[in-house]
C-alpha cells in the first residue's frame, strides 16, 4: 500500500533523511519509532506529499507522490504532529469543512460525518468552538478530520503526545479499531506505545533507518546481548562446576549465596534457549530446586538503546560523520 | 470552482467569526468617511474626488492588515499542513482566500455608499466620475490584497507580513508620484515616464477616478494583480522543496 524506497530529505546542508526504505502492506501498522528530530515527521511529511523528496521514491497505492501528489491525497487521511484545528470553528463546522474539501457532498457528506462523530466519540461536543475543548477533545477532533474522507491510508503523527493515560489508551484503541480496515502509519517516541498498538516497527535514528521488522524479532536480538539469571537451592561449587560443561555458556558469575541457595548470571553464545533447557536439566538431573531462570525482562527501552548504540558504533566504524540533529516546526 | 468555494466560505467566515472584522470596518469607514466630509462643506464641490484621492493612502494602512493573517495564522497554528494536504491545487487555495478579502474589502467600501447619497440629495454631482472613483478603488484594493497575500504567505508572523506588504505597497505608491516621475526623468531620460506608466500606481488611479475607463488602466491594476498571486501560488509550491 505504501511504498518508500531509497528517500532522502535535505533540508539545505542538514539530511534530516538519508536514504530510508520501507514497505506497509494493506491493513497493516507500521509504527515508526526514534527520538526526537529523528526524522520520523519529515518521512510523513513526505508520504503525505506536504514535502517533496530531495531524493528516491514514495508511492502510495501504486501512485508516486510527486507524479499525482492529488491522487495521493484523497487517499491518505493525515494528522500532523501540530494538530491543524482552526480554534475559531465549531467542531461541526470545522468536520464539514474538512469533508467538504476533501470532495464529500450531501448525503456521503452526512453519512461520514455521523460515522466519525460516532468513531471518536465526541457527539457532545459538536457545537463547542474548538478552542473549548480539553486536550483529548482537541486530539479526537484531529482524528475525526482525518478520517472523513474514508481514506485507505492513515498517517499519525505523535497521535498520543500530551494526552492523560486514559486518553491515550482510548486513541490507541481506536487506531486499533481503524487498522481492520486500514493502512496505518504512526509515530512516537514512546516504546510502549508501540508494543501495545503494533508488531511491525520501523526505529529511525537521525534520519536513517536503523532497524525494521516485528518488535519480537528486534527484543530477541537484544536479549542475546543479555546475561541469564539463575536462582537454585544448590551446593555453590557444584552449580558452577555443572554450568561451564554446558555447551553456549560462557562467563559465569555467581551472583549472591544464602541459605543454600544460590543465584548465578551466565552469558550464552547463540540461542537462548537450547542453553537454558540445558540448565534445567541438568539441575533436575542433580536434585537442585529451580527458583528462577531466565533472562531478566527486556523493556522497549533496551531494545531501542541497543539499537541505537550499535547503529552508532557502526557509524563510527564507516567513517562517516554522524548526521545534525533536525527539529520540525 | 467548487474548492475556490469552501475556501472563500471559512475564509470570509474566518473575517467575521471574530469582532477584529467588525472593528476594521468601523475604522474604515470613520477614518475615510470623517476625513472627506471634515472638508466636504469647506471645499463647496459637490464630488468624492478627495474621498477616492486618499484611499490609494489610507488603503496603505488598512489592506496589509486585512491580508495579513492569510497564510500566516495558518502556518503559526499548524493548519497550513491540512490546507496544502488537501486534494485541491495551491491556486485555488490562493483563489479562495484572496476573494475572501477581497469580498471583506468590497463590503467595507460598500459602507461608504451613503457618501454618493447624501451628495446626490444636496447637490449634482458627477455619476460617472463617482462610478469610476468606485471602480477605481476596487481595482487599487485588488492590488494591495493581492500584495498582501503574497507576503502573508513568506511569514509566520502576521506583524512582519503586515509590515512588509506595507512597505512593498508604499514603493508602488510612490513609484507613481509626479515628484518621484519628474525627479527620476531629471536623473535617467525615460525612467520617470517608466515608473509612471508601467510601476506606479498614481496616473493609472487618477485616470480611472476621473470617469475614464481606459483599458490600459485597468489592465495595469489586474496585470500587478495576478502577477501577486501567480508569485503567492508559487512560493507555496516552493516551500515544498
């Protein structure tokens, strides 16, 4: 459904993009993940064609961005990261206006109207004037404008910033609901927010895309950076003695040792769990008591931070100047 | 056509929406109004020709601040993103907003109707001349807005735009004037008459005031007119780049 390939930006000297590819296939969400400045809003930028491509390709349902940039745009419903309300509108008026420019007429006209009303729930509020309304109500606004128009493609900038906990569950459920029939894009750069709205992720780090592919997959790699905690009613010796003849596991370190117990750290060269499964029976083997194995949890945040550490570590290795940090206003 | 609509729709809502339209409007229509009749009686003619004399002046003042909020709110609060994500093309987002001042601009000018009235009821003045001091006002309006836009559109802050529309206005203003005309002939032979026929904005105006309608006139008011906006349509585009 979107299609990028080989995109770069340069805002005069400063790539704010450097040569980012990537694919979303219908009904799917793509979470776009990277700090602040990364570049994420100017890729969205781009896709939405606000901006032109210095370089590469974006194609959206088969059509390039620069060739038909109208086409694209009636296909794509977008919420910028400044949320584009005019505050002097009511909201009725501000959502048929929005409507109304994106070609819907009369009866289609009413017919989405009530239908994103309805999705984003803010029924009661249709006759405030936009700058009333709390923050979450700003944000729904936002959303409804953007999906008026029954766009096949949804792109969200930030669709959670600022917004209270319950708030920012009740969005993401939304986007949720939205991707069964929808091809979402989203950014943040708040891990968890990923996790729990989408699989498949993109981390972009300035301007370059550091890391693709399901959020599993990315967390398994940062668990084999990890060491394996173990916690057995066993004789201390014995323990290490056993640990070291199993094959992958390497560095063992005892850890602490009380009441016979004993709690031990050990690093595994390739797959985790042959290596572990080798513990267990090992210790089922001896008659210890398991009270703990396993790798300590692994948040987004480590991910992210090993990912991005490598990314750098490799940038450094190549020689290249790493990129100015961007702000999008 | 249709999207020229719903833009000129919010836009000339947008002008109405908040009291600053209304407050325009009043100051307008005291300031030219109140000028012309303080001198009105004194003078014992009964015409407009001090009425429309001043506004290429007074519109220095009045019309960058009718054009200044055009595309610079919209880039400060954000919106700038929605319009130029909508299926439409820039021109007629230009097309939307520049009518709707324009429109706002007629309205006010329109409040000055009871001017004619009244002098029509105490004395006999000269329709046509009047007629074309209207027309003529429109036309200048046309320009100056069509300016305005253009800036609007290079600044987020609508203080920068309304000055610097009034600055780029005031050079056409005084490019037309007869001292500035004779002054530039005395330096280069042939520059002055330049500035006055195809720059300034004086000879033109004063033509069309007089009653006459020749073309050229109006055709210097709508050339600078859509040079503007062509200029405005093609900086949005550039911005993308």
């Amino acid at each position: 459904m979107i299609r990028v390939e080989n995109l770069s930006k340069e805002y005069g000297p400063v790539r704010a993009l450097d040569d980012v590819s990537f694919e979303v296939g219908r009904q799917q969400i793509l979470g776009f993940l990277g700090p602040n400045g990364a570049g994420k809003s100017t890729a969205m930028k781009i896709i939405t064609t606000y901006l032109a491509p210095t370089s590469g390709k974006v194609l959206v349902d088969g059509i390039d961005v620069t060739e038909d940039p109208i086409a694209v745009r009636r296909r794509i419903g977008y919420l910028p990261e400044t949320n584009p309300l005019y505050m002097d509108m009511r909201v009725d008026e501000y959502l048929r206006f929005c409507g109304q420019a994106r070609g819907l007429r009369g009866e289609e006209l009413r017919r989405r109207f009530d239908f994103v009303v309805e999705a984003t729930r803010i029924g009661h509020m249709l006759k405030k004037e936009i700058n009333q309304l709390s923050k979450g109500f700003k944000q729904r606004t936002g959303l409804a404008q953007a999906l008026i128009h029954d766009p096949p493609v949804l792109i969200l900038d930030e669709p959670t910033s600022g917004l209270d906990p319950l708030q920012i569950i009740e969005i993401r459920k939304l986007i949720q609901d939205l991707a069964r029939e929808k091809t979402i894009i989203f950014s943040t750069h708040i891990l968890s927010e990923i996790s729990s709205t989408t699989n498949n992720v993109i981390i972009i780090n300035q301007g370059k895309a550091i890391a693709r592919g399901q959020i599993n997959e990315l967390t398994r790699d940062a668990y084999r950076e990890l060491p394996v905690r173990a916690s057995l009613v066993a004789p201390r010796d014995a323990v290490e003695a056993q640990l070291q003849q199993i094959s992958g596991v390497d560095h063992v370190s005892v850890l602490g040792e009380s009441d016979g117990q004993v709690s031990v750290e050990f690093r595994v060269q390739g797959d985790i769990g042959p290596a572990q499964r080798a513990v267990g029976e090992a210790a089922l083997a001896n008659g210890w008591t398991v009270l703990e194995l396993g790798t300590p949890e692994v948040t987004l945040e480590d991910v992210f931070i090993a990912i991005v550490q490598n990314s750098d570590k490799a940038k450094i290795h190549d020689g290249q100047p790493a990129a100015a940090e961007v702000t999008h206003g | 056509m249709a999207n020229i609509g719903i833009i000129f729709r919010r836009e000339f809502r947008a002008y109405f929406d908040s009291s600053i339209a209304y407050i325009f409007m009043i100051v307008f229509l005291l300031f030219t109004a109140g000028i012309f009749m303080s001198g009105f009686f004194l003078q014992g003619a009964a015409d407009m020709r001090s009425f429309f004399g001043n506004l290429p002046l007074f519109n220095l003042f009045f019309l960058p601040a009718v054009t200044m909020r055009l595309w610079a709110e919209d880039k400060r609060i954000g919106t700038m993103e929605l319009l130029m994500t909508f299926p439409m093309k820039a021109h007629e987002i230009v097309a939307g907003k520049y009518l709707a001042a324009l429109a706002f601009y007629a309205i006010s000018l329109a409040g000055t109707i009871t001017l004619p009235i009244m002098i029509a009821a105490i004395g006999n003045p000269d329709l046509g001349a009047i007629a074309g001091g209207y027309i003529g006002s429109l036309l200048l309006g046309a320009f100056y807005l069509a300016v305005g836009i253009f800036v609007s559109g290079l600044f987020k802050d609508q203080i920068a735009a309304f000055v610097v529309a009034l600055m780029i206005c005031l050079f056409f203003f005084f490019a037309g004037m007869p001292i500035v005309v004779a002054t530039t002939d005395g330096w280069v032979n042939g520059l002055g008459s330049f500035l006055e026929n195809f720059v300034g904005i004086t000879a033109h105006f004063e033509d069309i005031q007089r009653g006459v309608l020749d073309m050229r006139n109006v055709l210097y008011f709508l050339t600078m007119t859509g040079l503007f906006l062509v200029l405005n349509t093609l900086s949005l585009e550039g911005r993308k780049y």
